[in-house]
C-alpha cells in the first residue's frame, strides 16, 4: 500500500513522500532513502524536526525520532544542535536524465462588461492586495545584487537556469514531480506554454486534444486558433472518465489536456484508477498527457494529490503556473517537459525569449530559494480557507437548501441550484451589483447541458470587501 504525503513543516516548507509498507517507521525511512537517492532531497535540505513531523503523521514522535536516528547511523542525514536534521552532504544523488539541449488569458473568461459591478466573485483570481510586496521588495534587492552581468542580457528561451534549478528542487519536493532543470521550460504563464505545446502537436500531425466537460474556454480556443479540434471526454459523479480513451466509440486524440488534481471548475481530485488509466492510454498510444496543475498548492481537507508527472515523466507534460499561488501580473509559469519534446519545444518558441522577464526570473528563484515562497503560500493557504470556511458557514445559515461541493482545495466553490434557476440567480445578482458565473458558462459546447450551478471564487475580494460579498450573494440565492 502506498500514501503520498505533502508534510507541511512548522519551519514554513512542503515535503512529498511516498510512504510504502505496512508499518510507519520502515515506511518514512524508505521513502527518505528514496527521495535521497533519486536526488528530489539534495544534499543540506534541512528535514521537519520529529515534532513536526509526528504530529503531521498523527503518530508517537518517537516514531519519527528513532527513523531519523537510524538514517543518522547509516549515513543518510546528519543531525547537529541548532541546526536540525539535514540531508547528509555525502548521499550522492543519482543523476536525471538529461535533454538534448498574446492568447486569451485563463482568468478573463467572463469579465464583467463595462459598468463595474460593486463585488466580483468570479473563480481565477486569488486575492491581489495579499502579493507579499516587502518581502518580494527584499528578494527583488538580492536577486538584482547577486546577478550575474550576462543576466541583463537577452535571456535563453528556456528561462533563467537559476529559477530552472529552484523550480527543479521546489516542484520535487512538493508536488512529487521528477524533474531535471534542462527539461524545464519557463514560459509567459499557462497561456504561452498552451500555445507552444499545441504548434508542437501540429508540428507532429495531430489533430485532436482532449478536453475535459467543464472548464476555460480560453484553453480550448487556443487550442482551436493552433487548428486543433477539442472534443469534450464525458463525465460522471467521480470526475472525467478517462477511460473513455480506450472504450469503442470513445475518442481517439493524440492528446489530453486536464486538471487532475483540483478539476477547474467542478473542483474534484481524478481517482487514482481513472489516474492511473490515463497514463496508460498514453504509454500505449503513443498519445500525450498535457497536465495543468490548477490550485495545487492550496489543499485543505484532505491530503495532497502528487502530481500526475510521477506516473510517467516520459508521456506526462506538467504546467504550473505562479498566477494563483502569487499574481497573474508576475506572467510566470514553466513546463516540466518529457526528453523528446524539449527540442521542438525550443523551436517554437524561437531563439529569444520576448515574455518573462529576466529580473522577475531571478527575483521568483531568490524567493523560492529563501523559503519566502512556502512561507507565503501556507499563509494564504490559512486564508483562504478561513474564507471558504466563512462561506460555508453563511451558506448553512442563510440559505441552508444550497449544496455546496468541490471545497476540500483551491480558490472556489461550487454551488448547486434548484433545476431552472440559474440564470435567474445570475440576474438578481447583477441588479445587486454581484458579479457571478454560472457553471453553464465553463462547459463545453460539446458536453450535455448539466446541473444549475454557480462557481463563486472566495479569494477574489479584499479582506474589506469579503463581508460585503459574501452577504450580497446570500441575498439573491433561492
């Protein structure tokens, strides 16, 4: 039996182990000796202390004291007053495998018209007066102190290798995602990496992606503008069958574009058979899983999806994106890419990187690198859940009929309607100067009309405007 665990540190960072066997201490020792050995801890990282770490694990800190110790002996971390238990400098990692060497923005689907509404719940969009501008400000400083003169320069289409290494070790460790800095590509946001990823399928004849029933049609454009047709696969109550692929009479893409760890918008995590099903169509069609990592860094009630990516780095591209963890201003995201499409990748995307700016790079990789980033995210992780928290709550006061679904991660909610209702809903709401959407508005035009629903984004307002919209929405629900 295997359970991935992302272990939050009292120390502010994320762990990602896979936990195997039947008892704890021998199933965290393997899984340390693991993630050592195929270099996801490098040398010097420094371990939650056994408190933490028990008490993440729910077991006697003993437990974890005495695996730790046992490492200790055999040469695996070391252990010094005051400085904790780190990853020894001599466990030798073994190697990666390395590489040869404007579209519609994701969160404008249904920006409200001209006549700005007084509150704006749209799912998308975190909370913008939370950018952590003073400690931005400070890594900003360091990055620009410690740059190299070359890096004023044109930079390599392949971003930066000081963020392209930090995004290696953090992605890792956090998202349980093998990779290798030369099979990282830092791009404009999810948007530029969707754009290069669909010229590379024209460029290798094929003629149809996937999608799932629900979800941006910003996405499912691009792919459309790149001359690529998106059939929807179907759903059911558990997410998007995946096993449709290989059903008679399913579709036959040469790739699928999906979120598995938080579907947008419909909020649920892909089952592990449905998971596992996925990456065998692609290891047995020769097709590509386009994986987009939608809100994996905010998860509350249950544990962590690891990523896709661990299944199958050959046959898995992952996307991530720094728009919902900080700003979609900072226009940074990367691609996790299998060895063979690096190259193609590199070739649409031309000799000079003309987006993502060279100083914003270097600034992210500082941040990261400092433990800045960990620390912002479980921050706004607390946030954001006290805020989903507070609508729940209001929900089950003032309108107790609304079911409410697709909560245990991410920045939005969905709430089910009575059949006929939506729209209705959505026009009381505009009177009331509440901009909202429907779920009607995410599906795609090939799936069946589903059920009435709204997608309330919570992270979007202020922390002073949040009651005001929260009270404004229960008003013009049935």
């Amino acid at each position: 039996m295997t359970e991935s665990r992302a272990i939050s540190a009292a120390f502010g960072t994320d762990l990602h182990l896979e936990i195997k066997g039947p008892g704890l201490r021998a199933g965290l020792m393997e899984a340390l000796r693991e993630a050592v050995r195929n270099g996801r801890l490098a040398p010097g990282t420094r371990l939650p202390s056994s408190r933490s770490l028990a008490t993440d694990l729910g077991v006697a800190r003993n437990t974890v004291a005495d695996a730790y110790a046992e490492l200790v002996a055999e040469g695996w971390l070391t252990a010094r007053q005051g400085s904790g238990t780190r990853v020894a400098r001599r466990a030798a990692a073994v190697p990666a495998r390395r590489a040869p060497a404007p579209a519609p923005l994701p969160w404008q689907h249904g920006r409200p018209r001209p006549g700005r509404p007084l509150h704006t719940l749209h799912p998308g969009t975190p909370d913008l007066a939370s950018f952590p501008r003073a400690e931005w400000l400070k890594a900003a400083r360091r990055a620009l102190t410690d740059a190299p003169h070359e890096a004023f320069g044109y930079c390599s289409p392949r971003g930066r290798p000081e963020l392209r290494a930090v995004l290696a070790e953090y992605l890792a460790r956090s998202r349980g995602v093998r990779a290798d800095p030369d099979r990282i590509v830092v791009c404009s946001g999810f948007a530029q990496g969707l754009l290069l990823l669909a010229a590379v399928l024209r460029g290798r004849r094929v003629r149809d992606v996937a999608v799932e029933s629900y979800g941006l049609d910003a996405h499912w454009d691009a792919l459309t503008d790149a001359g690529l047709r998106t059939p929807a696969l179907p759903l059911d109550a558990l997410g998007t069958r995946t096993e449709a692929l290989t059903e008679d009479g399913g579709p036959r893409p040469g790739a699928v574009l999906i979120t598995p760890a938080h579907q947008f918008p419909l909020g649920g995590a892909l089952p592990p058979d449905r998971r596992t099903a996925l990456v065998d169509w692609a290891r047995a069609s020769g097709g590509l899983v386009l994986e987009d990592d939608y809100d994996g860094e905010f998860r509350y009630d249950r544990q962590p999806v690891g990523a896709l990516q661990s299944l199958d780095p050959e046959r898995v591209v992952y996307l991530g994106t720094a728009s919902k963890s900080l700003a979609p201003g900072l226009r940074l995201g990367w691609m996790v890419l299998p060895p063979q499409l690096v190259d193609e990748v590199m070739a649409a995307k031309g000799t000079i990187e003309w987006a993502s700016s060279t100083l914003d790079q270097l600034t992210l990789a500082e941040f990261i690198s400092s433990g800045a980033y960990d620390r912002h995210v479980r921050g706004m992780r607390l946030r954001y859940r006290r805020r989903r928290d507070q609508l729940v709550a209001a929900l089950a006061e003032q309108a107790p009929g609304i079911r409410v679904t697709g909560i245990a991660a991410g920045l939005h909610a969905v709430l089910e309607l009575p059949p006929g209702s939506e729209r209705a809903v959505l026009h009381a709401a505009a009177l009331q100067g509440l901009a909202l959407q429907g779920l009607d508005a995410f599906r795609h035009p090939d799936a069946a009309p589903g059920r009435d629903a709204l997608v309330v984004g919570y992270a979007t307002p202020t922390d002073s405007a949040w009651p005001g919209a929260l009270d404004a929405l229960c008003r013009v629900l049935p």
